[in-house]
C-alpha cells in the first residue's frame, strides 16, 4: 500500500480531521539525519514507553477486538515523533509528558486517567481554535505566523489512531480486511453490525 492511500483511508476513518504536521510527516517521511529535538530524548525512558502505552490504550481500548497496545502503538507513536516530527512538535509532544508526569499520571486511578486525558483534550481543542484565529490575524496584518506545534494530545490521539488501523491488528481484526479485493464496487450496502472496510 502506498503511503499516500493509507493516509487517506485514516484520515476517512478519523472523519477527515488529520492535523497538518501529521499529514506532512506522513507525507514527507523521514527526516535528515541529525534533525533532533532539544527537549525531548529518543529512545523513551521505560517509564515514557509505558505512558504513552496506556494513554494508547485508554484511547483505543481491548475489547472484543485488540487494543492499541495489541497493535504496539506505543512504539509506532515513538517511532513517528523520532523520525517524522518537526523540533516544535516534538517539544510539543514533550510537554504534554512532561505535565502528565507533574500530575502522577501511572500511579492514577483508570477514572482520574480519564479525566485527566479529557481535560488535555479540551485544553487542546481550545489552544488549536486559539491558534487559528491568530493565524487569521496574522496572515490578514501580513505578517509571517509561526505556531507553537500541535498540541500534545491532539498529536497522541492522531498518532493512536494512525498506528492502530494501519497496523495488522487494527486492519484485520478491527476493520473488515479483504486481503485480495475483487472488481470495484462503488457502492455497497454494510450489513448492521458489519465493520467498515480496511483497503
């Protein structure tokens, strides 16, 4: 499969929202060497590794299917952010680990986990919706924007779910895997409780 079909099946599968530095990174691939970031250190200390594991999972959890650390997408989150990620969003990243760490997250109850994931989404949403609007002012006083990177859990859950359903457990036992597709068929009617397709 071509990189860039599988971007776009992912990004159908997360409603077309795919932020624009997960859509270069994806694009662009790798970076060159030497491109490092400051604040954040490659390989993850084991105690990194394993809260970007759980917050995976909490985001994609086991049930009748794999769950994301099924799928390994603590490692393909790591892998993204060495080699696909700019410095900013990196540091980004860095950040929102960091802040996880002040609030103790591994030793939180699963309910406190939760609530503490939901209140980085709502701080991400706003800090995105923060971040356009200055954008439009910037661009219409005609100076140059620059941002501040995506913010940590709006990059977690888009790393989350691009690693799970590209993986070979999100594709064939959570999505409906057809290994070897016959004629196309622009349109065809999903059974109740049939699972979207993976192509």
């Amino acid at each position: 499969m071509k990189r860039r079909d599988a971007l776009g099946r992912v990004a159908l599968i997360m409603g077309g929202a795919l932020s624009a530095p997960t859509m270069l990174a994806f694009l662009e691939g790798c970076k060159k060497a030497g491109d490092t970031a400051t604040g954040i250190t490659f390989p993850f200390p084991a105690e990194r590794k394993t809260m970007v594991s759980e917050i995976a999972e909490i985001i994609i959890p086991k049930t009748d299917t794999p769950g994301a650390k099924d799928a390994k997408v603590g490692e393909f989150v790591e892998m993204m952010l060495k080699d696909c990620y700019t410095e900013k969003d990196q540091n980004s990243f860095n950040k929102g680990l960091e802040e996880l760490e002040k609030k103790d997250f591994l030793k939180a109850t699963p309910a406190e986990q939760t609530n503490i994931l939901k209140e980085m989404e709502a701080s991400a949403k706003a800090e995105m919706t923060k971040a356009g609007e200055e954008k439009k002012k910037y661009t219409e006083a005609g100076k140059e924007y620059t941002d501040a990177g995506v913010p940590f859990f709006r990059l977690m859950k888009e790393l989350t779910l691009l690693g799970y359903f590209t993986s070979e457990p999100g594709a064939t036992q959570a999505l409906d895997y057809v290994a070897v597709p016959g004629r196309y068929d622009g349109c065809i009617d999903l059974k109740p409780g049939q699972k979207a397709y993976a192509m």
